[in-house]
C-alpha cells in the first residue's frame, strides 16, 4: 500500500470509530429518555429515575478522541507525504 492510502485509511477510520461510538451511546441515552421516561447516569452509563448531571463525552473518554485525532493527523501527514513525492 502507498503512503496516501495509508494516510486515507489512519485519516478517516478514528473518526468514523468515533461517531459510531457517540452515536451508539446517544440512541441508549434517547431510549432511557423517551421510552423508559428516565434520567441517563453518563458515568454509570445507566438509566436512573432520578436527574443525573451531565458529563461530556471527552471528559469520560479523553483517551478514544484525544488518540483518534492524534491518528488522524499522522494520517493527514502521510497523505501529504505520498501527495507530495513523486513517482
């Protein structure tokens, strides 16, 4: 494989992991809300009946999207490397 589509692949996999994470963890939070009529514990990742405060995602998970971007932007530099060289 060449340089760029390595660089394409680590550029745009993490952020697709990301947002299916996200979104998986927001349809559990959207269910406890409207079907179960309840309050999303974000540390628990539980639903509870009484209010829970809000914790954001890069708080509970600074590993996944601090790495995820640092992979992305090694991927960008490898596509600009294979874009760059000639052939």
């Amino acid at each position: 494989m060449t340089r760029t589509r390595i660089g394409l692949i680590l550029l745009v996999v993490p952020v697709l992991l990301l947002m299916g994470l996200y979104f998986v963890e927001l349809s559990q939070i959207r269910e406890c809300q409207l079907v179960n009529q309840g309050h999303w514990d974000y540390l628990a990742a539980q639903c509870r009946d009484n209010p829970q405060p809000f914790v954001p995602w890069i708080i509970r998970h600074p590993w996944l999207v601090n790495g995820g971007l640092l992979i992305s932007v090694a991927g960008l530099g490898l596509c600009m490397l294979g874009l760059y060289r000639r052939r």
